[in-house]
C-alpha cells in the first residue's frame, strides 16, 4: 500500500513530523515500511509556462520553435520536438539550471542553430513511470489545465512535492489497504482524531428506482449490492490534484467518473464500479453466478470463459461484470456516457479470490475483497463518489439507493482480564492505560469487575479472540518497552554448542579453500549405497520408497557428489570444487532406528589455479585434495594426530589412494576416482575425499600456543635419500621427527626422483631439515652431531642411503 504524506494530513494532524519519524512510529507497532520516496526528489526549477506561439523549426521536420511565457520579464524561445505542442498550452518547462532525474541538467543550447532557452517536458521526464501517463500524454508533453498560472512551481500540481510511503501489509492488516484505514492507525500511533471526509450529497427528486431494479440470486456470494444514478455527466479530465494522486498510488488516471471510483477505492477501500446505463440494454441488474461455459469480453478486450463458481453482474440476459473482478467492455463508461450507474457491494472474499485465479486477473479490486473489506462502507463510499461525480462531472443524483441487503455481519464482542494482558505480556500495565490504548483505537471499551468489555468496528475483521486484543495493546503500548527477562529456569545465556561451533568452523574452512557446499539427496539406489562406504553395512531400506533409485539410505556421501560434479562438467563447467557435511545412515543387528553419523566429503576436478595472463596453470591433483585435508585438521588442532597410509579403495585409483588415520584409527580416505568410473561419469581427473567428523570433533585439540619470533638463526640441512621404492616418504620423516630430538623444529619433503641414474627398484628423496634453539645460536658441531643421529637412523630403520 502507498501512502500518500500529503493525502494523510486531510484525516489526522500530523503535528509537523516528518515523513521518516513517521514511518518509523509505524514500523514499531507491526506495519513494516518498506520505503520513503520523495516524489519530486532530484528535481529542481521546474515552472508552468504558456506557450504563446509555436512556428515549425527551419531547419528540422520535428522541431518547433515555441515562445513561452515562464513568468518572468519577456517570453522565452524553447526548441520543443513534441508532436502535440500547441498554442494557449499550459506547459512543465525546465528552466536553464534546472535539474531532472537521472541528474540531468538544463542549459541553454541551439537546437540546428535555433537557441533554446529550457526545455518543455514530459511527465516521463519528470520521473512519471509511461505505465501511469494519461494515454493521451504518453508520447507527448503534459498540459496543465487552463487556470495554471505561468512562472508557478510545477511539483505540487503534480503531487511531486510529496512523499510516499510504502506499507509491506500482511494479510490480515486489511483495514489500511486504504487512507482511512492507515488514518486511524496513524491516529491511533499518535494519539490524534480521524477526520472523515463529507459523504453529504444534494438529490435530485427523481427516484433511482424508477430507473434501475436489483436482483440477486447468488445471496451467499453478494449479501449486499446497491446502485446509484447519476445522470447528466460530462466525461473529461478529472481533477489534477485527483489525477497526481492515483498516479502517486499506481493508477492511470481515464476521465473524471472512471478516477472517481479509483479515488474512492483508495480512500475507503471499497471497491466501486460504474456502468454506462444506456449501453446495459436493460433497466434490471441481476447478480447470480455464471453458467458453465458462459462468456463475456472483459475491459480489457479479452474474452473470458466462465464456471459456474464465478459471480457475474447482469443486464438479466448477459453478463456486464464479473463481479469484484473485472467490469465488461459492454457496459464500459466512455466519452459519450451520460448515465452513470454506480456500483457498491460486499462480495464473498474467496468467491472472489477464485474467479480472479482462474483467469489471472489480480485488480485493485479484487485483492481487497479477498482479504476483506469493511461492510459499513459499502454505502458512505457510494454517497461519496456519488457526491464527487456531482461536483467534478456536473452529475446529478438521483434520489435514493436501489440495493438488496441480506448481510448479517455484527461488530465482534470480546472479553478479556487486566489480569491476562499482563500475564501474557510480563507487564504491570493499568487499567487505564489499556482503556487509552482502545480509545486511541476507536474501540468501544469497558471496564467493569476487572474485566474489559471490547466492541471491535467492523473494519478491524482481524480481531476477533483475546490474543488479538492483546496484540493490539502491545503494539501501541510499544514493543521496546517490553520487559526483559529470560525464561524460567534458563540461568545462562544461548550460544553454540563445541559441535556446532566446530561443524560451522569445517564449512567456514572448506567455503574459504575454494568449494562450494553442495547438499545431496540422503536416498539412494541399492547399486550406489554400498559405493565408497567407510563401513560396509546392508543398507536401510524404505518402506515405501519414492522410486528404486531413492529405495535405500546412503552409506557415503561421494556417489551423489560425483554425480554433481559430472552434472557441471557436462555443462562446460569444467574446474568443479564441491563439499557436502551431511548424515549418512548405518543399520542396526537390534532393529532400532538407524545409527547416524555426520561425514564430510568433497570432489574437486579441472583446474586449481588458472593465472593465464601470466602462463601459470595447475590442475587439480591428489595433493590439493589431502592439503585441504591437512588444512582442516590444522584448524581444529588435530593435525599432530592424523597420518596416513596408501591403501586400495574400491572405486578409486590404487596408486593414488590413502586412508585417513587419527590416533590410530581409520576415519576416512582421500583419493583419485578410478580411471573406469571417471569414464562412466564422463570426468576428467577426479580427486575426493570423505571422512567420518565425529571422531574429529571429540578428539581433544591442542591448545593454541604462541611463542616468540626467534632472536637467534635457524641451520638448514638438505638431504637426499636413496630407498626402496615401496618405502613411504611419511614413514622416512616420521623416522627423522623422531631422531632430530628438540633441535630439529621442522621437515619437509621436496624432491622425488626415479628417473635413469637411479638403481633399479630404487627412489630418492629429498628433505628439507630445519634446526634451530631459541635460547642460543646453535654451534656447527652441535648441528653435525644431531644431524649424524638423523642419517644413522634412517639407515638402520629404513635402509636409506645418502645420495652421492
């Protein structure tokens, strides 16, 4: 809903606040606001001016020179390309300094060397969405009427002065799905009266019912409809303060009469329609619902097929409207209209919300009867237009209203204890500031023996039980006053559990090292449940599975990760890096309810870096993956716990294959995915990894240590050892760990050679020793004899030889 801050003061004082304090005292009692716009913001120096002449441009077919009387001293000459200038024209001229939106400014230029003084604009110049221009300024310039003055401010007779207000409704706010209704909201916020506009309007003596009769047959779906006449109407331009405001709200201005019901709907939320009564064709209205396969062409030219659940407005032969929807272009008011015949009614909301689903058509109109409107409106409403179309259209009112009235809706009475209200909201409110919050309200209250006596008006139809009255009370008595307290028996504050901290910690880790999260289907097929399975297990089967291929509960994560990674691949995403913490599922002998653990598990694939400006590419590989891996346990301080230890895996490549062991015990496996299986998914090379996080998450983490930066330097040795190919490079450094005692402080592998100078069944490694002792600078002998230490050991445990 948009509300317009000018339009709202005709019903409350506002006391001078402003547009934003305003809408935050809305926000603070339930109503979100989602926007404050000032409509006429980044617009400067735009007036009214009066074309005097207008002579074709010289040199240019689509040019005109124009003299324009802006106020000041002498008329101006202003190139204007507009096809519908004219002379005696009252016109929006941006003056030169003038500033338009987008940032634009006006300057003084020559237009194919004819000087032009300012510029004579469009209302889509002037920041007018073209939805809402009058059809016959859409292509052309706007013309005021005759009696703007020239050299006046044009953003107030545009309503670009004002600011509009956008309200985010929830479905039960109904009541301010119109400007009385966010009137005695507003009212009620700060305390003030509603002022109600005048609804008097002067009859003629004819009687409306001489000229039309109503019928209803669908009671349930119409229990009230009236007409009113009013005849002798000139169509025209409505107001233009009229037409600014629907333009503010959304709505294309028509002519005076079509406005007129638009204007009203705004302001009561009543839906109006009007009929040309010469065009119906009859002096009856019927309102029954449509038959099967009943049509009519609706306002907007289309050709609609009705059921039997749609309402329909007849001339007793044919449909005029479908009721609360859409009127007919059969009976559409047009500029030779002369006999209005006025529509107000309260029309079933879910009737309603049916026809306009079935045909797509979600009106103004409609929207407000689903969700409700307010049945002692539907008459004012009508006095009101009626009395509008009187003085703007030069109408007159036939005395009297033709309707047929068989609605039964009374005002909701609801009791509730001060007693209540406090205890539900934890305050110590009193009786009286309770009855104020209701007069505030414009509730009819009571308070007698400890209890109120509340009588809702009938346009609250969200209030109807004691939570609602206490909601209401806690709204304008105000949320943040509220008193803090923690429920009973919580002694301490929320927060993460070690788990869930750590469970955000490893997707925080994965997210900043490249992978996406990606998140699977838990069911699986009996084929792919036993794939990559940590713990070989007959799989958990539904009992009434979905298909065969979602039967069973998964033992692994990976074979649906690699089916994402092969869905991307196969859509030229090549480089693909997914991650997934989920729960696999593993059954139990005893028949209970499965046994779940929580795994992580990733697939990489493609590139790792790719800096091609420099010729820099590195495609993924099975040391990526395990440093992740290490990465990982580094972040939760477990890494001094974890090893590994080449092993063959089914589905993954058996050289390129390790388990995952902490303190012992195999958690998990990191790898590249078999050759053959590559080739079925259609995969290039494929690295993954899943391992099992409950026992990473219980293992007790080191401590973080800080030490200072060392004063004294460090020695580096370098060695390369010549050993058997089967020995692992793991197994060598976890012998030099051992042997370097406390001056060795670091190892690193860096070099491998099997190449032709090498024995047969021979390899050489190559490490990179660190020594260091942060209390002293170490001595060259000292370095020679722990690195001696380091050599004897790997010789007689490993059987490595220095390289010569």
């Amino acid at each position: 809903m948009y509300v317009s801050y000018k339009w709202l003061q005709e019903y409350v004082e506002l006391g001078g606040i402003s547009p934003e304090d305003l809408a935050e005292k809305i926000t603070r009692t339930g109503i979100e606001v989602e926007s404050v716009e000032f409509k006429g913001e980044g617009i400067k120096n735009v007036v009214v001016g009066h074309v005097l002449e207008k002579e074709q441009h010289p040199n240019a077919d689509k040019l005109n020179i124009c003299r324009v009387d802006i106020g000041e001293e002498a008329p101006v000459q202003i190139i204007c390309g507009a096809p519908n200038v004219a002379k005696g024209q009252k016109v929006a001229v941006a003056k030169p300094g003038a500033w338009l939106p987008g940032h634009v400014k006006i300057k003084r230029s020559k237009l194919r060397g004819e000087e032009s003084n300012g510029m004579i604009c469009s209302l889509q110049e002037l920041g007018v969405e073209s939805k809402l221009v009058q059809k016959e300024y859409a292509n052309g310039i706007f013309v005021f009427p005759s009696d703007a003055e020239p050299g006046q401010d044009a953003l107030p007779l545009l309503g670009l002065d004002d600011t509009i207000i956008e309200l985010g409704l929830t479905p039960n706010r109904a009541d301010c799905q119109s400007m009385l209704g966010v009137a005695y909201e507003v009212a009620a916020i700060l305390g003030k009266d509603v002022k109600l506009p005048e609804t008097d309007v002067r009859e003629v003596a004819d009687q409306a019912e001489d000229m039309i009769s109503v019928r209803v047959d669908a009671k349930k779906a119409a229990p009230l409809y009236t007409l009113k006449v009013i005849r002798n109407v000139k169509i025209g331009p409505s107001p233009l303060w009229m037409q600014a405001r629907l333009m503010a709200e959304g709505i294309r201005p028509h002519n005076n009469v079509v406005d007129i019901t638009n204007y009203i709907l705004l302001e009561y939320g009543q839906p109006l329609h009007a009929f040309d009564y010469d065009r119906l064709g009859s002096k009856e209205i019927v309102v029954r619902m449509a038959r099967e396969g009943e049509k009519m062409v609706t306002l907007d030219d289309q050709e609609r097929m009705l059921k039997s659940s749609h309402l329909v407005i007849t001339n007793g032969t044919e449909p005029v409207a479908m009721a609360g929807v859409m009127g007919g272009a059969n009976s559409e008011v047009s500029d030779s209209t002369t006999t209005v015949l006025l529509e107000s009614a309260y029309f079933d909301g879910l009737t309603i919300r049916g026809a306009s689903k079935d045909h797509g058509l979600r009106s103004e109109a409609s929207a407000r009867y689903e969700r409700g409107i307010d049945p002692n409106r539907v008459h004012p409403a009508a006095e009101r237009a009626a009395a509008l179309m009187a003085r703007y259209a030069g109408g007159e009112v036939l005395s009297g209203t033709v309707e047929v009235n068989n609605l039964q809706i009374e005002p909701a009475v609801i009791t509730i204890t001060l007693g209540k209200i406090n205890r539900v909201l934890g305050t110590r409110i009193t009786e009286e500031e309770v009855l104020d919050i209701f007069k505030r309200l414009q509730f009819d209250a009571s308070y007698e023996n400890g209890q109120f006596t509340v009588v809702v008006p009938t346009r609250r139809g969200d209030i109807t039980i004691e939570e609602d009255l206490i909601e209401e009370v806690v709204r304008l008595y105000g949320y943040d006053r509220l008193p803090l307290t923690l429920p009973a028996g919580a002694g301490t504050k929320g927060g993460l559990t070690e788990i869930q901290q750590k469970r955000r910690v490893t997707k925080q880790f994965m997210e900043a090292a490249g992978l996406f999260q990606a998140v699977t289907y838990s069911l699986t097929s009996e084929d792919k449940a036993q794939q990559y399975a940590l713990e070989k297990r007959e799989p958990v089967r539904l009992a009434m599975p979905m298909s065969e291929e979602r039967s069973v509960l998964r033992l692994s994560i990976l074979p649906h990760l690699l089916e994402s990674v092969a869905y991307n691949v196969a859509r030229k995403n090549d480089s693909v890096a997914l991650y997934e913490v989920g729960t696999i599922f593993l059954k139990r002998q005893d028949g209970k309810q499965p046994e779940e653990q929580e795994h992580l598990a990733g697939a990489i694939t493609g590139l790792w870096e790719a800096n091609l400006w420099q010729g820099e590419k590195k495609a993924v590989d099975f040391f990526v993956a395990k440093g992740i891996l290490e990465g990982f346990f580094e972040k939760l301080g477990v890494a001094e716990a974890v090893s590994y230890r080449a092993q063959a895996i089914d589905g993954l490549h058996p050289g390129r294959t390790a388990e995952i062991l902490l303190a012992g015990s195999v958690i998990g496996f990191v790898g590249q995915v078999h050759p053959n299986v590559q080739k079925e998914l259609d995969m290039k090379e494929t690295y993954v990894f899943e391992l099992n996080l409950e026992p990473v998450y219980d293992y007790p983490a080191e401590p973080v240590q800080y030490r200072p930066i060392p004063r004294f330097p460090a020695v580096t040795r370098d060695i390369a050892l010549v050993v058997d190919r089967d020995v692992e490079a793991g197994k060598l450094q976890a012998i030099i760990e051992e042997a370097g005692g406390a001056l060795l402080k670091s190892v690193s592998i860096f070099d491998l050679y099997e190449g032709e100078h090498m024995e047969p069944g021979k390899k050489s490694l190559a490490f990179s020793l660190t020594y260091f002792d942060p209390e002293r600078t170490l001595t060259d002998e000292e370095v020679v004899a722990q690195h001696d230490k380091v050599l004897t050991a790997v010789k007689e445990k490993a059987g490595a030889e220095l390289r010569g």
